[in-house]
C-alpha cells in the first residue's frame, strides 16, 4: 500500500473513532445538576435546588461547567472560585452506630466523614481518628461534641475521648481513663473550655478541661447506674445524666454533686430538655413516645403515648423483629423554638412528629409524619433548626417535613450513624457555630415565638 493510501487510512479511522466518541457522549444520560451547572451529589433528585437542568448541558469539552462562555469575566469568576469562603460542614462519626443495613458497618468504615451542606451534601474528606492496627477492632463512637473557643471537636468512644484539631485535623490528644470507665456521650459548657462527659456506663460522669483533656473533678450518680446519656442547660449550670435503668440525676456543675433524682416509670432512652431546664422529655422502654417531667418538682408529670393501632400489637408480637436498640423508639428531638417533639418511630420506619400546643399539651399531627427507608435512631437538629439530621442518612427539611438529602460517604454509601454536628466556619477555618448533638430547645429561638404559642412551664 502506498504511503498516501495508509495516510489515508489512518484519517479514515480517527475520524470514525472521534464520531463514535462524539455519539457516546451524547447518548449517555446527563447526571441531575443544580442551577450552577453541579451535579446534585447527595440531594434527591426532586429537590428543590436541583431541578433546574437547563443552565448546563454535560458535553465533552464542557464538562459540569455552568452557563456561557465570556472573556470580559472569565478571569475574575476563575479567581473568585479559589478564594477561601466561608463554610457550613456536616461532621459525622463512624462507626457511630448500625441500622437495619448488616453492612452499615463494614460500609462507612472509621474516622469523621465530612460533608458540603452547601453543596448538597457532597463528600469533603475523611479525617481518620482512631489509628488502630487491623488486627483491632475499631472502638464504637458513642458521642460527638465541638467547642469554638478551643476550635476542636471531641469523639467518645468506647475506650478513648479524642480531641482533634479542627484547623489541621490531627489529633491533639486522646484519653483513656481508667480501664473500662471510658466514654460516653457528653456537652461542652457555653464558654467552651469544658467538657461533661459519661463514663462508659458507669455510675458517674467526668468533668474535663477541654484543652487538655485532663479530669477537673467526677460527678458522682449513684442512683443513675449505666450512665449513657445526658444533658445541660443552656447556661452551663445544670447538667441531667441519665442511665440505663429509671432514675434521672440532676447535678450541679459548680459544685459537681447531685442535686435531685426523677424517677420515670420505665427505663431512660434519648432525652431532650427545654430552653430554661425546666423539662425533661424522654424516650422510654415499652413506649413509642415520651414521658415529661417537671425538674422543680422532680417527678414525672404527664405521659404521652401514640395511638394505641399504631404500635401496641405489633410490639406484642414475639415474632415480630423491630431493628433499634431494644425499645419502640431511641429518637427524640425539640425543635430549637419548642413548637413540636420529634420522635423517631422504629416499629413502622418514620418519624413522628408532636405538635406543641402550650401548658405541657402536645398532640400528635400524623400529616407531618416522616416516612424513613431506614430506622432513624438519632434526631440532630442542624443550625437555626432548618433542617435534621437522623442516623438513616435522611436530611429533613424542618418546615416542611420533607426529606430533601441523604448523607453518602466517598463512595456513595449511605451513612448510618448516630453521631453528628452541623458546623460553619469563617474564611479561616475557624469554628463558629455548632450544633448540640441532643435537639434541646434554644432560648433565643423560643423567644422569637409568640408568647400564645409558648409552653407553659
């Protein structure tokens, strides 16, 4: 063959090559992008902020990149998009819990998995935490809390409470206590520098110096044995520690002793408190609903239970299997201005939400209900109570009661933890603003409401 013919040849065969090339990419689907051209990672499809496909078209020499070409801004937008911005980051702690997923585990692996809220959910980094070798296994984290003032954020596990630095994610310090006495869930105090934090379901709590790590003093509760969860007021003064068994202990900060017990008429699961600490709301044993009680008084002064047809024979049933952690329900959550209880309702997969009708009435409005594909185990309220958070990988919207995200690690999974914390940053990557892991209520969000419309306390 001549040279010109094998010039001629070789033409022949790039151009098929690039036609084909050209009618690929124009056959496969273009993935769901939002109004800036970004494909929609973790949001659902329906979305509101990512129905909108016409700005971009994904083709081969313009992939994912939004609206026209033009010279006279082309240089300032490039410019404008790498300056440091401000950002709102979700942190979530694996393994942090498991759901009806077997390989929810195995899934999301170890470390705190960081999430763009503002960019749809999209996956950030994996800050790995535990640094253990394979042959053992990873500790469970059993708490997640972070402080400003110090700009860390802190893991209970069970053996270790773990600080890590939020401007360089490296560990600072990690602590184990005394053998077997380490760590559950805990709170910092409203200045930052402090941490209460359970043992490992023991009958006494630690306070910490949040910088150091280092023990400040113990509070006992010799009452409230297999300690797991608790709370603190808004002002840092009163702390609730609450047990796996029935007997509530409220202490004292200040002088690290207990003040008071309540006494609920079943065993103590996730509890939340009001904006001033006079209320106490707890999931129970044997109840898809919560009891109140009235902290002045020390007693319990109102139950409130779901419609009977809702749960009660299902819950009877020996050969019925429910996935959560022994009880009807292990969720609950205030939003931050007290206008409805959220509860997270294992038996039939949805969330359940009370509306708050003043003077401790709450009822319960089954058209807010929140349907789940997942138990939801865990309900954090995220920043300015726009949206929630539950251990199903759902993203709520708050004042819709719809689900608009889902919580995916780097590989597309759903992630399944009970341990997470809404956070934004200045330009730095200082921390700002957090989250309470436990949805207790926020004064200033409950004074924004009408006096009608507040609880009676």
């Amino acid at each position: 063959m001549t040279s010109r013919k094998l010039l001629y040849a070789a033409a022949s065969s790039i151009a098929l090559a690039a036609f084909s090339m050209t009618a690929a990419a124009q056959s496969v689907k273009s993935p769901t992008l939002d109004t800036r051209g970004r494909p929609c990672a973790g949001v659902l499809d329906d979305a509101k902020n990512c129905l909108d496909t016409s700005v971009t078209k994904n083709t081969p020499d313009r992939p994912y990149r939004g609206g026209a070409y033009n010279p006279e801004t082309f240089v300032t937008d490039q410019a404008s998009a790498f300056r440091r911005k401000a950002r709102q980051l979700i942190y979530i702690a694996t393994p942090g819990g498991k759901s009806d997923d077997e390989d929810s585990g195995i899934y999301n692996g170890e470390g705190i998995v960081v999430l763009d809220a503002n960019a749809h959910y999209a996956f950030v980094k994996r800050i790995p935490v535990q640094n253990l070798p394979a042959s053992i296994s990873r500790e469970e984290v059993s708490g997640m809390m972070a402080s400003p003032a110090t700009n860390m954020i802190y893991l209970s596990t069970r053996g270790h409470l773990i600080a890590v630095d939020l401007a360089t994610d490296k560990v600072v310090w990690s602590k184990t206590y005394e053998p077997g006495t380490c760590c559950e869930r805990g709170q910092v105090t409203p200045d930052g520098l402090t941490l209460e934090v359970g043992s490992n379901l023991q009958n006494f709590h630690r306070v910490i110096d949040a910088r150091t790590g280092e023990v400040k003093g113990i509070i006992p509760t010799p009452e409230s044995n297999n300690n797991h969860n608790m709370s603190m007021t808004p002002d840092g003064k009163i702390v609730f520690d609450a047990p796996n068994g029935t007997t509530l202990t409220v202490a004292s900060m200040e002088t690290m002793k207990p003040i008071k017990t309540i006494t609920f008429s079943d065993h103590i699961r996730p509890l939340v408190i009001n904006s001033d600490g006079s209320r106490v709301y707890a999931n129970l044993n044997n109840l898809l609903g919560f009891e109140i009680a009235d902290v002045a008084a020390g007693k319990v002064i109102k139950r409130v239970e779901a419609p009977a047809q809702m749960w009660k024979r299902k819950w009877a049933d020996p050969n019925a299997e429910f996935f959560g952690h022994g009880a009807p329900q292990h969720a609950i959550g205030l939003t931050p201005d007290e206008s409805e209880i959220w509860i997270g309702d294992a038996i039939n997969n949805q969330i359940l939400v009370y509306n708050n009708e003043g003077h401790d009435n709450w009822k319960l409005d089954e058209t807010k209900s929140v349907k789940t594909d997942h138990p939801c185990d865990w309900i954090t309220m995220g920043l300015d109570g726009k949206r929630a958070y539950c251990s199903s990988g759902d993203v709520i919207e708050v004042a819709t009661h719809k689900i608009v995200g889902k919580l995916r690690d780097e590989y597309g999974h759903l992630i399944f933890s009970e341990k997470f914390l809404d956070m934004s940053f200045d330009a730095n990557g200082h921390l700002l603003r957090t989250v309470n892991q436990f949805s207790n209520g926020v004064p200033e969000a409950v004074a924004k409401r009408k006096p009608s419309k507040q609880a009676s306390n």
